[in-house]
C-alpha cells in the first residue's frame, strides 16, 4: 500500500510538472504571435490560468488569459502599458499550443491601457509632472457625468516645475532656459475627463493647499505668477490624448488617476478577437 501511495504520488507531480510545461510553450507561442502581429518591441507577458491547462485545452475552452504589454506610439513619447484579460477565450485544441491562433471567440474582455509617470511628463513638457490625488477641499466627483455626457474622474491636483526668465516670465515650450533662468514649482487643479475615445485633462485653475500649516512650503500660487502668464500656464497643464481604442478594439468606458499614472478601462461581452491584433492600428 505504502509504494501503491508513493507510486500515485509521483504521477501526480508527474501530471502537475507536464501541465505546467504545456501552459507555459502555449504561452510563450501565444507571446510571440502577439508580438509579430502588434509589432510590439518585446514578447508581452501571457498568463493561463486555472489548473489544470491540459483539461482548458480539451475543451477548448480558457477560463482567464491574462495579456501584458509594452507599446510604442508615436503621440506618446516613450511606451505605454496595455492589458486585456480574456475570460471565457474560445480555441480548438492545440491552436494555442501551436501558435496558430487567430480569430476567435470569448465570453468576456477586461482591457486597460496606462500612461506612466515618465511619458505623462514628457507628454506634457514637464518632466517632473506628478499627478496627485483630488483637491483636499473638494470631492474627487467619481463616476459623475454632470449631464454632459461625459465620464469624469473628478478633479485631481497636477504639480510640476517651469523655467522663469530673468524678467519673471514662464519660458514657453522649446525655448531653452539661459544661464540667469530659474524654476518655479506650480500646482493646478485639472479635470480629468472621457470624451469619446480621447482623454480630456483640462486644468481650470492653481491650487493651494488649504490643508497646509504655515511651515509648509508653498508651490507657486497664482498671484506668484505674472497675469499675462497665467493662462499659457494653465495650458502648459492640459492635454487631449487619443485612446485609439484599447486592447483589441475595446472602446473606453473610464478613466482614472492612480498611483501617478492616468488608466482607462473598458469592457467587451461576447466578442470575437484576432490575436494578432492586441493593438490597433
């Protein structure tokens, strides 16, 4: 009885060693297939789970595929991130094993893509940019629409440093700071919205921490700032970014700030996707 034990449990790990080697040569085939038909500059990240895989692939049905990817666009200095989980991926057996994947079903698409601190500040011309949290005296007014037909994230506190001339005046975007030029560090309040596919952030004016002690060193201020500055200021803080759909052609459904970066989700039910098409064109 006791070999009998020993016996079964070996084919066990046996079983478990061989499922987890098939999951992942169907990964990395799947990886590559996305990275040649996106053009991406790396293998993205493919994830099956649910255990076990050998028993997903006999039925040709993928409980959760989980897709990763870095992407370049010519709008957006740098890269951005890209996600997409495939719940309930449809596939005949093997065509995942071996590569040979295109069209196909799946019961449901959760996709987002994320614009990281580093390419918002290059996007914006300031490389410092942090996107902070909702004003300390306002709600963030998540979800709201306002009857505009617009989905908003609320308000959210922009910070970042710009080059002063001599005379006091903002340098302007691709005028070189001289030898005498200094920086200011300026705070705004910026709305942060969906329109469509495009993200909206519109700073609509500066920002003072109401919350702050008198020890508390203060950003520039709007009176800081000379009044002819003040609106080339507060556009040097707003953007309009075109999604060019999600993931798959997923359409936009929100957009967040979170931990820095601006995140847009949107959901797919019951739709057919091409694998070789992670990002559009």
């Amino acid at each position: 009885m006791r070999k009998l034990i020993i016996g079964l449990l070996c084919l066990a790990g046996v079983a478990v060693v061989i499922d987890f080697g098939a999951a992942a040569y169907t990964e990395y085939h799947v990886s590559r297939q996305l990275r040649a038909g996106a053009e991406l500059s790396a293998d993205p990240e493919v994830t099956i789970k649910g255990f076990p895989f050998v028993a997903q692939a006999m039925s040709g049905r993928y409980d959760d595929v989980l897709i990763r990817a870095r992407s370049n666009r010519p709008d957006i200095p740098g890269e951005i991130a890209l996600e997409a989980n495939l719940y309930g991926l449809h596939a005949p057996v093997g065509q995942l094993l071996d590569g040979t994947a295109g069209t196909m079903a799946v019961d449901r698409v959760e996709a987002q893509m994320a614009i990281e601190p580093i390419e918002l500040g290059r996007l914006f011309g300031i490389p410092d940019l942090q996107v902070l949290g909702p004003p300390a005296d306002k709600s963030d007014g998540t979800g709201g629409s306002g009857g505009s037909g617009l989905t908003t994230a609320g308000a959210h506190v922009l910070k970042g440093s710009l080059p002063v001339a001599a005379d006091g005046r903002i340098l302007p975007v691709g005028v070189t700071p001289g030898s005498t030029a200094t920086k200011v560090e300026v705070q705004v309040e910026a709305d942060l919205l969906l329109d469509g596919d495009q993200i909206r952030i519109q700073a609509t004016r500066f920002y003072t921490d109401r919350t702050a002690t008198t020890d508390t060193p203060a950003s520039a201020t709007k009176s800081e700032i000379l009044d002819e500055d003040r609106p080339a200021v507060l556009e040097r803080f707003s953007r309009t970014i075109d999604t060019k759909e999600l993931p798959f052609g997923i359409a936009p459904t929100e957009v967040e700030a979170k931990g820095g970066q601006i995140i847009v989700y949107g959901i797919g039910r019951s739709m057919t996707i091409d694998l070789d098409q992670l990002q559009q064109p």
